[in-house]
C-alpha cells in the first residue's frame, strides 16, 4: 500500500515537474515574443555650427517680418550665407560661449556677417561674454524649445484672394515648405519669400477658408483646414510640431 502511494506521489512530481519546466519555457518564449521591435529612424542631420557672435541693438523686429518683441529680447540674427531665402527665421539656436550659453530666436539678417557667424541681442551676448569683447567665438546649434500653443497663420496686411500672403509663426522647428489645398484636392507649394512671407500670386489661394499642410527642416508634416484668411490677422492652428533630433 504504501509502495505504491510512494509510486503515485513520485509520478505525480515528475508530472509536476515536466508542468513547471514547459511553463518557465513558454514563458520564455512569450517574452521573446513580445519584446518590441526596434526601428531606427532616418539619420537627420542637425550639424553643430563652429563660429563667432557680435551684439546688436535689437527690438525683436527685422528681416524677418516680425514685430517687436520687447519682453522677448533673446533674439539674433543670422549671417547671410546661411539665412537663405528666410530658412532659419523663427527657428531657435542654441549658442554657446566663452562664459555661458543662451538660447535665442532668428528673427534678423546679418547683412556683413559670414558662414557660422551670429549678430546676437545685447541681452543674449551678455550671457555668453562680456559686452567689452564684442566678438567672441562661438558654438550653435539648431533646438526644438517647449512652445506654448500650437503654429499659427499670420496674414500680411493686404494679403487678399488674389495675393495671398502667410508667415508660419510660434513654430519649435524651422519650417521648410507651406502648401495649401486647391478645390479640385491638388496641393500647390506655397514660394517663401526673403522677408519670410509665403506669398502665392497669379492667382492667389481664393477667399479662404484654406487648408493647409506645413512642412518642418526634419520632415514633419502639420495639416491645419478650415483657416479663414484674416487680413494683417492671426489664426492658431491645431498642433504643434515634435522635438527635433
């Protein structure tokens, strides 16, 4: 009798046994199963420029079509080689010098300044150096600050259904391209202007409301429809772009 409750209660562990090991290796195996897959982005270059920084007398204002911004004087402005057809305009840079960093705004051009060199405000100057240097060299980059609010529509004063003119602003990253969508569905790339104006001509966008898609330096894409066309007037759009890499 009692061999073979031995016997039973040995068959029993054993099964037991077998039970336990398949359910540690199943759940090996479900862990492997579920671990998530890794997918690399695209590779987006975001160089770190080598250059110098000057100071200026700066309002906020300037080449790039923005007003003054008294309370937000930690602005530059960019060098002419680099400023392109108002690329860098509204986009942050990270400047880093001698004694301190800063970040600032693009909202100028820098008519007598070379590749890598930016004219900044006398308030950032005055973080990274002494004023008394007045030229100092530096290092920048391009940064995707937290922004309150999503991108906005600014219509130049005069912009109408035949010339139609919009400035992207409160935007994190600099912006590549403005389209906006034909009543037939065809989307039309919007030319930028030097003076940081997407201006369509000949003919323009139409009365309004518009939908349109914005494109930053990195490739997001922001589509915003149903803006009312506001002469020399703002509209918030519905989102705001990702941090860049």
């Amino acid at each position: 009798m009692w061999k073979m409750i031995t016997t039973v209660a040995l068959v029993l562990a054993l099964i037991t046994l077998a039970l336990l090991s398949s359910a540690q290796g199943a759940a090996t195996n479900a862990s492997t199963v579920w671990l998530p897959a890794v997918t690399r982005a695209r590779s987006i270059s975001n160089p770190v420029h080598q250059g110098v920084a000057t100071y200026y007398y700066a309002t906020g204002g300037g080449a790039c079509s923005f007003e003054a911004s008294p309370s937000d004087l930690l602005v530059a402005a960019m060098n002419v080689a680099e400023y392109g057809t108002a690329a860098y305009c509204g986009a942050y840079v990270h400047v880093t010098g001698p004694r301190g960093e800063v970040t600032v705004r693009i909202v100028d051009l820098c008519p007598g300044c070379q590749a890598g060199h930016l004219d900044l405000s006398e308030e950032a100057f005055s973080q990274i150096a002494d004023l008394a240097q007045g030229r100092v060299s530096i290092e920048w980059q391009v940064v995707s600050p937290v922004l309150a609010g999503p991108i906005a529509y600014h219509f130049y004063a005069g912009s109408n259904q035949w010339w139609t003119a919009v400035q992207i602003r409160n935007h994190r990253n600099p912006i590549a391209k403005l389209e906006y969508r034909k009543a037939d569905g065809q989307w039309v790339s919007v030319p930028r202007t030097s003076y940081n104006y997407f201006v369509q001509t000949n003919p323009g966008m139409g009365p309004g409301p518009y939908t349109f898609r914005v494109t930053d330096s990195y490739g997001n894409v922001l589509t915003d429809s149903g803006v009312p066309h506001v002469d020399g007037g703002t509209v918030n759009g519905s989102s705001q772009f990702p941090p860049g890499p």
